[in-house]
C-alpha cells in the first residue's frame, strides 16, 4: 500500500509498505479521508517529540473495514466505521481514578499513518473508541470525531447559563470548532486572532463579535465567562486571564512547547477567584459525545475543510498550511 512518511521535516514522501494484517481484535481499515492538524503541523515544520520520524503520520481519519482478526462481532467486513487513534489501557492508577485521558500508556500506544490507503487498529481501540458512520455523514465530516473529542474533553466538566459569554484566543481549525460547539450549547462568542484574515472566517461560522488581541486593564472587568486559549503560545496563555471576569474560568487548550513556563499576577488569580483549568487528550466518554454531536449534524464541521488533495499531494497540503492558506485540509487516497 502506499503511505505518506515523515522523513524530517519539511519532507514527506509516498513510499509503498506491506499492508498489516490483522490479528486477534484488530480491525484493516481502507481509509477514505484523513485530516490535517495543527499537531501534524507542527511535526512538518520542526518535529514532534511523540511523533518519531522518519515513520507514517497522521491520525484524524474515518474509511471502510476490509478484514478483521479472530473475535470481532460490533462489525463487519464493509462497514463505514469513524474512529480515533488511541484508547486507555483502563489497567494504570490513572485509569482506576477514571482519568482516562491521563492513562499513563495512551501516548505510547497511540496509532499514527492516516496518511496511506489503509490503517490497522489495535484491539483496545477497536473495542472502546470505533463507531460506526451513519450515512447522513460524509467520511470528511467523520474523520473529525478525533479533533472534536479533543474539544468536547475541554468543555465536559463546565456548565453553561443562559446568556453567558466565551472568548477564544485563536482561530485556527481547533478554535473554529470550539466556536462552532460553543454555538451550539448556546453561548455567545467572541474571537479573537491576530490575522484579521481568519476571524472573517470566524464571523461565517458564526462568532458573535471578532477582534484583534489588545491590552486589558486589570482594574476593568472585561465580562468574559470564560476564556479558551486555543494557540499554545507562551505569551498567549499568560494574557489569557486578562480577558476572564471574576470567578470566570480559563481553559488552557493549546499546549505550550515542553519545558515552557509562565507567570500570573497572583492577585489576579487570589483575589478574582479565577479558574485555570489544563485539556488534553479524550476519554472514551467524551470520544461518544462528540461521535453524538457529529451524527445530529448540528455542526457544520465541512466548513472548515479548505479543500481535498489525493495522497500523493500530501506534502502540498502541508505547504499550503505553513504558509497560512487554508483550515484543514482532506487528504482522499
């Protein structure tokens, strides 16, 4: 089969690699769309510490079951399927508590290689975190169940009230879908971008108000409910607080570079009563409410797909992405 392999960055090539076969639990996926992502982004660019290269990348995608090892009864062979590339090991101390997304194996038990014809999926995700596609959803619409999990996970434990508001700090695809979900709880949005390009964007998808990033004075409530920091940027996420009124939450989305640090005014924090909250990853709970959201079709999540390039157009994809031309893009073997 043919599969897009990160060599070094900057540097994708179509290479041809045998085809897995799957053993016991496992499922042999023909891909139909994958994804682009600002983490796969980010390993293009410079490299990525949990995506080895050279080696296959890419993990947002949905596709067709063609063979499936010893003990699968939820499918069978031709079903249109969407899933995510990772599940718990449900056997760790995080795992006991429940903290699913904090499995101390989830990272290195991961799947990467969306980018090629077919993918192979072990059983602990094939048991926990593949659904199948209703026909009401296209593949481009499935494969985003992996990124909106993502984003369900950073929502799942606040309890929206009429009439509160949000801001989002960035408006790349990952703060375009929290838009799009916080609009359909309801709330209204505001977002906000350096690039006046992007909240164009933003105000198709149906953003309240946009503006470009500016100075608040500390002694003035800016009114915010909450605030969510979607571009994992050191000076982005110590500005952030500045936008929250009192008693207002912060979600710290976008994930800094390692061994980032950052520093708040701690009066701020103390005295205003300010929730900083970290979201990463998914448990599989959050992976079916976001499988949920996609099937109601109350996200118009094709939206943010900036076009459809064939495999060998990979790299092209890429390109167009780092030099800021586009959202996502689907990548169709």
């Amino acid at each position: 089969m043919r599969a897009g392999i990160l060599v070094k960055p900057g540097v994708i090539e179509l290479r041809e690699i045998e085809v897995p076969k799957p053993s016991q639990g496992e499922l042999l996926v023909k891909i139909k769309a994958a994804l682009t992502c600002g983490t796969d982004l980010k390993a293009f660019r410079r490299g990525h510490p949990v995506i080895p290269m050279p080696g296959p990348f890419g993990h947002e995608f949905s596709g067709i079951v063609t063979e499936l090892g010893r003990g699968i009864t939820r499918f069978k062979k031709g079903d249109a399927i969407m899933a995510v590339h990772s599940a718990p090991c449900l056997a760790c101390r995080y795992c006991r508590k429940e903290l699913y997304n904090l499995c101390e194996n989830i990272m290195h038990t991961k799947i990467l290689g969306a980018f090629a014809e077919y993918i192979l999926l072990p059983p602990y995700i094939a048991r926990q975190n593949v659904f199948h596609k209703p026909q009401n959803l296209s593949f481009e619409e499935a494969a985003f169940l992996e990124p909106l999990s993502c984003v369900v996970h950073g929502m799942e434990s606040l309890h929206f009230k009429k009439n509160e508001n949000a801001l989002i700090i960035g408006s790349g695809p990952v703060g375009l879908l929290h838009l799009l979900l916080l609009k359909e709880k309801g709330v209204q949005v505001t977002v906000m971008d350096k690039h006046a390009s992007k909240l164009k964007v933003a105000t198709k998808l149906g953003a309240d108000h946009v503006l470009l990033p500016e100075i608040q004075n500390l002694n003035h409530d800016p009114g915010y409910d909450y605030v969510f920091e979607c571009t994992g940027m050191r000076e982005v996420w110590e500005a952030s607080v500045n936008y929250v009124r009192r008693g207002g939450t912060v979600i710290l989305f976008g994930g800094c570079k390692s061994g980032t640090t950052v520093t708040y005014d701690t009066e701020r924090l103390h005295y205003d009563e300010i929730t900083l909250k970290g979201a990463f990853h998914y448990t599989p709970a959050d992976v079916r409410n976001a499988y949920k959201v996609l099937c109601s079709k109350n996200l118009n999540v094709s939206w943010l797909l900036s076009g459809r390039l064939p495999l060998k157009q990979t790299q092209k994809a890429f390109e167009k992405l780092s030099k800021g031309i586009g959202i996502k893009y689907a990548i169709i073997p």
